[in-house]
C-alpha cells in the first residue's frame, strides 16, 4: 500500500465519532450554557458582573480553544470529515451570534454593530452554498483575521471591564468597531470573489444547444 493510499485509507476510516468532531459537539452544548451564564447574571438585563458573568467568560474561552484544538487535532492525524467541516462553522457562528445577541440585548454593545457583523455571517455562508457547483470560496487571510479580531472583541465586553475602569470600555469599543470594518471589508471581497467564481463557471457551461452536438 502507498502513502497515498494510506492516507485515502485513513480518511475513509475516520468517522463522525472522533475526537475533533467530539470537540465541536461540545463547542455547540457550550452555547445554550453560556447564554444562562449572562442571563443568571443580568436579572431584568442588567448585568451585575457577578459570578455567573465570570463563568460565561470561562464558558466562551472553553469553547473558543475547542475550536482551535479540533482543528489543530483534525489536520495532524488525518481526521477531516465531511461532519467536522459543516459542523465546525456552525458552531462558530452560534457561539459569536448568540454573544452578540446577548451583548446587545443587555445594552452592552449597539445593536448596529451586531445586525452588521450577523448579515455578513450568514450573508456570506448562504453566498458559499449558492455558487459551491461552480467552485468553494476558500477562506482568506483577511476572514482569518476577522475571527481573530471578532473573537477578541467579544471577549473583551464579556469581561466585567467597565465595572473596573471606564475607559476600559472604550478599548472593547475600539476593538469591535475593528472587527466590524474587516467584516464589511472581508465579505466585500467574498462577495467579489463569488462572483468572479460564476462567471468563470457559466463560461465552462455547455451550450444550451450542445457543444457537441454537429
């Protein structure tokens, strides 16, 4: 047998049961928690900064290392699976949305900059499934980057910051109106990518009438 072979071998092998794949089943039950965690906290929703605020901070730097680790663990021993990679973004998507959600929901972080970062999201992965028969938009260094920055934005509001200097505040503030702009800028370039991607896909379409026909 060929590496390739054993390579072809192993990812046949590896089912939805794996340890990647168990890490993102986690990730998803995390997100029902962690919004608990910030609605125990904010009787009437307002928040007190109390335990149940620190244990949705726990709860949200939980889920954000599985979300590394499946993906470091998925690649180093073979473990891609058909699973993992639908299941991977969704529960991405859940735990950032609902936190957005909840932010804005508490009067923590405006309302606008939640509904734009949540239409490019799903904008974007709806986009993705529409033009997948003529190619997969691979993902850029600049939407890596807006995960970083999104995923850092979050967690400094989640942070009790303003309770231990204001001008904390104003840094969360900075941050997430960063990762609003790279999210326009990003999903400006998928959308142009996408529909580059059609257009170089309708122009390999067969004729209406049949290219080979005489």
């Amino acid at each position: 047998m060929t590496s390739t072979d054993a390579t072809a071998a192993g990812q046949g092998r590896a089912g939805v049961w794996n340890l990647p794949n168990i890490l993102t089943m986690i990730r998803i039950v995390l997100v029902p928690f962690f919004v608990w965690f910030l609605v125990a906290d904010a009787p009437g929703l307002k928040s007190e900064s109390g335990p149940w605020r620190w244990a949705a901070v726990l709860a949200f730097a939980v889920a954000i290392y599985t979300d590394k680790l499946d993906g470091d663990i998925a690649r180093s021993r073979n473990l891609v699976t058909d699973f993992g990679k639908i299941a991977d973004p969704i529960a991405d998507k859940l735990l950032t949305g609902s936190a957005l959600v909840m932010l804005s929901l508490l009067g923590e972080l405006p309302w606008w900059m939640t509904l734009v970062i949540l239409v490019r999201e799903w904008g974007i992965t709806a986009l993705r499934f529409f033009v997948i028969r003529y190619g997969v938009i691979p993902a850029s260094r600049g939407g890596k980057l807006k995960t970083v920055v999104q995923t850092a934005a979050i967690f400094l509001y989640l942070l009790p910051l303003a309770a231990l200097a204001p001008w904390l505040g104003w840094v969360a503030f900075a941050v997430m109106l960063a990762a609003v702009i790279i999210t326009v800028w990003t999903g400006v370039e998928y959308v142009v990518e996408a529909l580059r991607l059609r257009a170089k896909g309708k122009r390999h379409e067969p004729d209406s009438l049949g290219e080979d026909q005489p």
